[in-house]
C-alpha cells in the first residue's frame, strides 16, 4: 500500500473513533500499528531520576529503522538504532538472531547471539512503535486492575494508563512484572500514551516507575517504504570497529570467586579521579557493582549509607561501582542526588568481564590480603542487610 493511502486510510480511521470508548479508541490504535510493516524514524528520549526536573544524561536523539518481524517471537521486531547526527555510526541492532552492543570507547561491535542468556526472554528495550503495541495488547488482555483516563488536546489525545499493585516492564514482547524496591505489593506502574488525530498514531510514550521515569517523542516518521528481506545488520557495522563475540558467563557464582584473589582494577571515580586497586589499605573491603536504574540497587542505598557510617572509624571501606551507565556527569548527579558519601567508581568493560558482572546489584567482600570471602548475588531488604554485616563483623 502506497504511504499516501495508508495516511488517508488512518485519518479515516481517526475520524470513526470520535465518540468512541477509551479501550476502543486504543484497540483502534493498536489496529492501525499492526498496519505498519516498516518505519523510519527520528527518537528523542529522555530519563529522569524520580523528583527530578532535569534529566541525567540530556537528550538522546536517535535515528530508527524498524521492521515488524512477526517471525521473532521474543521481541517481534528487527530493527538499528543510528545515532540522529550522524547516521553511519549505529548505537544498537537487533535482527531476530542477534543483538549488537556497540563500545566506542575501543572501537568494538560485540555480537550476542543469547547463547550465554540466562533469563526467560531476551534483554532487548523495545523500540518505540513496539512499545506502544506491547502497552496497548496489555492493556486489552491483562486481568490486572488497570485504570485508562484521556485528555484531548485539540489535534492530540493523551492516554494515561495506570497499573495497579505492579511494577510492569516491557522486554520485548513480554510484560516483567517487578517490585524494584523489595517484595511488598502495592506499586503501580503509569504510561503515558499520546495520539495524534490526524493518523490515528502513537508519537509519544512516557514511562513513569519507581526509579525513574522516561519520555520518547517520534517525528518525521515514514512508514512502508523498506522492506525486512533487504535488512541486514552487517551493512550497517562501522568499517574501523573490531567484532568479538558476547562472552559473559551465565551468571556468577560463589565457587568461581570465595577463596580467590580480587581482580585488581584502575578507575575513575565520579569527579574523574583515578582510584586504583592498590591503594585501598583497609583490612576490609566491600565492593558493590550497581546500576542506575535499577530499582533493588538504588534500594540498597539507604543500608550501604548506614553501613558506611557505622564502620567509618573501623578498617572498612565501601566501594561501588557504577555497571549500567558510562557518563560520569550521569554518575555524579546520581550520586549527588542520593548524597552518597562512600566511594563511587565508573566501570570498564575489563572490570565487568574479570567480576563476571551481567547484573546487578553484586556484592563481593575481601578480607586484608584480598581474598573474596563472600558474593552476594542481589539484594533483599533486610535478609542481605543481615548478611552482609555479619560477614563484616566477623572479619574486622
């Protein structure tokens, strides 16, 4: 179908639905995203911590080419995220078989193929026009109690759904329900959808959580004009970045590291300040590997504060390392923003591959000659609170 038509066809449709319920209104929606087969597009997303007016990192503008993949039952989609002022460097890409994480820091394309993935379903954060299928199919078919309100805006209408009792995720085509800050119930997820008349279609989605809420706006979208059998992320690789394959282990374990020597690091701290290794002197170390963004490591931080205090005239030293995100102004207004006082590092990619780290949080405390005595896989209020501390005790 010619662009031109499929756009007359979608007012067509957006005129019908005056009138119409919310949850019709949206299965509409739904309807005329299931139209499209492919898109390019231009993606404005933005993060903010919880309370937070000005976001962490800025702006990020990309540019997208996206393919419906009905084939790929784990995200649905294929597509290459290029970055939007320069569209021959790629950021992301995902074909269905595999992933490519992209290191500019040294010029790497790595290949994930999920060969080492140990979870239900594939890390994938989908892009846009799948996120906004993935809210609205859950909506629609969801027992959960969900709450739809509307708000027309002239030539817009936003959509804000809310999700009660969970936290409620979307990677790939599957919802991950998760309560980030512990096991109770009773946290509730918002989105927001907002819907231009004029086509009947999504241009922007708002995702407001616990940890943090994210905003994406698309423009100058076309859509149908490519084809998925022309698709091939390789032709989209940068000629002078190197290829190596995803080699992380599934998952770390405690017989692969207590009773074993520390790898030693060299790492900037958030005011840019090399911390090596060597120079922690304290007869006990606990080196925390975090993310931002994630909801259980930000959890922590109130006890690793606590923590930090009671042992700060004992031979104890706190470090934690950030593993999620790789701007150091992103990790200073974090830990500004937190009032972190203990240690707080940005990792490298040797760092994550000799700790074995694919997650996060991970805890690991040396005793003085820098022999791991225990890892701690995750963190539970109060049961990894009680470990931790008497794990300490029993080696200062």
């Amino acid at each position: 179908m010619k662009r031109t038509s499929l756009l007359l066809l979608f007012v067509l449709i957006a005129s019908i639905l005056v009138g119409q319920s919310k949850s019709e209104y949206l299965k509409e929606v739904l309807n005329n995203l299931g139209k499209i087969k492919s898109a390019t597009y231009f993606s404005t997303k933005t993060t903010y911590q919880q309370g937070d007016t000005i976001s962490m990192f800025g702006d990020k503008h990309f540019y997208f080419k996206w393919f419906d993949n009905p084939a790929d039952t784990s995200v649905g989609a294929s597509f290459v995220k290029l970055y939007q002022d320069d569209t021959t460097r790629m950021q992301f890409a995902y074909d269905g078989n595999v992933r490519v994480l992209v290191y500019d820091e040294d010029k790497t394309l790595v290949i994930d193929n999920f060969e080492y993935n140990y979870w239900p379903f594939r890390i994938v954060y989908p892009p846009f026009i799948t996120m906004a299928k993935n809210i609205i199919k859950f909506v629609n078919e969801t027992k959960d109690s969900v709450l739809i309100e509307s708000k027309d805006f002239g030539q817009q209408i936003q959509f804000i759904v809310s999700i009660f009792d969970h936290q409620v995720h979307f990677v790939g085509k599957i919802p991950v329900y998760e309560t980030p800050y512990g096991s109770k119930i009773g946290e509730n997820s918002l989105y927001e959808i907002w819907v231009n008349k004029s086509n009947g279609l999504p241009f922007k989605i708002v995702q407001d959580m616990l940890h943090e809420k994210t905003v994406e706006v698309v423009e100058f979208i076309i859509l149908n004009e490519h084809k998925i059998e022309n698709f091939k992320v390789s032709d989209y690789f940068m000629p002078d970045y190197k290829l190596r394959e995803y080699k992380i282990a599934k998952s770390v374990t405690k017989n692969e590291f207590e009773g074993k020597t520390a790898p030693e690091w060299l790492l900037k701290d958030a005011d840019n300040t090399l911390i090596d290794f060597k120079d922690l002197k304290s007869k006990v170390v606990l080196i925390q590997f975090t993310g931002i963004g994630c909801g259980h490591c930000q959890m922590a931080i109130p006890f690793l504060k606590q923590l930090f205090t009671e042992n700060k005239d004992k031979d104890f030293e706190l470090v934690s390392i950030e593993t999620w995100v790789s701007s150091l102004d992103g990790i200073k207004k974090y830990r500004d923003k937190h009032k972190i006082d203990y240690m707080y590092l940005q990792a490298t990619e040797k760092v994550k591959s000799d700790y074995k780290i694919n997650s996060a949080p991970i805890f690991f405390i040396l005793d003085e000659n820098r022999i791991i005595r225990k890892v701690i896989n995750g963190y539970g209020k109060g049961t990894t609170d009680k470990e931790i501390r008497d794990t300490i005790n029993k080696l200062i």
